[in-house]
C-alpha cells in the first residue's frame, strides 16, 4: 500500500537583506569597477578617448620626484611629492577619488611609490601609513583611496629595489569629525585636524621602532600629514618621511612647490 504524502508546508517569503554601511561601500565599489570593464575608457587626465591615461598625462606622472617644504611644518622630516597638483594631474587625482576612475590607481600609486623612495632614501625596511579617509568618504568612494595608493606604491617599490621589505599598515583612524579642508587658511586647517587622528589599538607594537613614511594623495599646507605623524610618533614610529602623489602649486608668493594651498 502507498504512504499517503505528507501535506506541503506553506513557504515562508524570505525577507531581503539590508547591506551594512561596509557592504554598501564595497557594493559601490563594484559597480564602478564593472561600469569600468562595459564602458569605453576616456584618459582620466584630459578625456582623449579610448585609453584610461594618454601618454602625455602619465608622463606628468612619470616624475621626478622632487623635495617640497611643508609650510606648516618648517622642521619637517624629508618630504617629497610626484608631481604638480594642477592640469591633468588634477583632473586624473580627482577623476580617481570622486568618480570611481579605479583603473588608474597602479599609475598613481607608481608615482607615490617615487615620492616615497625620495622621501625615505634606501632601506632595508619600511612601513607605509596612509593618512585615514572619513566614514563618510570611505562609503561615497567604496574604498580607503590613500591605503589603495598605498598598496599599489608597495608593489612598485618592492619591484624596483629586491631587497626592501616595504609593508602597508592602516594604522590610523579619525578619532573626532573634521570639517571639510577645502577653502581654509594654512592656520585653519592645522586647527581643524588637531588632534583628529588616533592610532588603532592593534597597531602600536607594529610600529614601534620601525621606520614610517606617513602617505597621501595631494598635500596641501601639509597640516594633515603632520598630525597623522604626531599620531604615528606617540604610537612609537619613526617617521622618516613624508609623500604625496601630488603638491598644490604656487600660492602666496612661495615656490611652486610649496605645498600651500
């Protein structure tokens, strides 16, 4: 004799799953990088289309490094940038941060990686710290932006000297709000980020005694990269140097590349 089938139990509807702010960056994340992949490439730098950065504006790129001041900071540790914050390299560095342009990312990060060599000379070790980006800037973009720079710029500096064991730390977070730096004198913006960075708790053994470049994309007064180094020395770093993908160009009766803004 056949068992009688068991009654169908109703099926309970699935609710959907709401992503964390974590998973919304990364989500944003992703779309840009398949946009990317389905979209024709334009040059990040100048918009010449069909390749994602023309000859011409990777040369500004390309350096030399060269040694900038930091007005803000006259006793500053050697700091050096890539290249003029102006032209195309203006247009590519904001193309990267506000418009999801993650294809030129290793350029970048090539061009960080001479600035840090310049800035730190040759050694054996070295660890590279990013200055942090805000929640609000890490969900709008879908990344930490300088930390991806950083990355990249590791990869070149292991490639081009063998022997240097160059790592990147995320050792900084913000530890209050900060207002917007755009449009704020060189005294505003140092008030501004006073004391607006922390070191996380896992890394102060990480960092003690070893040598560390503090990066970023563009320095300005250079008041940001002096507060992330005061964070980083209280952690116990040694910051050797500071770099940047690019410097603000001539303000203000000083050199071009005086990093004023």
């Amino acid at each position: 004799m056949t068992p009688p089938t068991p009654p169908t139990l109703p099926t309970v509807p699935t609710l959907p799953t709401v992503p964390s702010r974590s998973a919304a960056g990364r989500l944003t994340g992703l779309a840009s990088a398949l946009l990317a992949l389905v979209a024709v490439p334009a040059c990040a730098g100048c918009g010449r289309p069909d390749v994602v950065l023309c000859a011409d504006c990777r040369a500004e790129l390309g350096g030399p490094a060269r040694v900038v001041p930091v007005p803000v900071w006259p006793d500053a540790p050697p700091t050096a940038a890539a290249a003029r914050y102006d032209g195309a390299v203006a247009t590519c560095v904001n193309a990267w941060k506000e418009r999801g342009r993650h294809d030129v990312e290793p350029v970048l990060g090539a061009a960080l990686a001479q600035a840090v060599a310049l800035a730190a000379g040759p050694r054996p070790q070295l660890v590279l710290v990013g200055v942090p980006s805000s929640c609000a800037a890490r969900r709008r973009r879908g990344a930490d932006g300088v930390r991806r720079l950083a990355l990249h710029a590791a990869v070149s500096l292991r490639s081009a000297t063998a022997a240097s064991a160059v790592r990147v730390l995320p050792a900084l977070r913000l530890a209050r709000r900060v207002a917007d730096q755009a449009g704020l004198s060189a005294a505003a913006r140092s008030a501004n980020v006073a004391g607006a960075f922390e070191v996380r708790p896992h890394a102060p053994p990480l960092l003690a005694g070893r040598p560390v470049v503090v990066v970023d994309d563009v320095l300005t007064t250079g008041a940001t990269l002096r507060e992330a180094a005061r964070a980083v020395t209280v952690a116990g770093g040694v910051v050797v140097g500071l770099a940047s993908v690019s410097v603000t160009p001539l303000r203000r009766g000083l050199s071009a590349l005086s990093g004023l803004d």
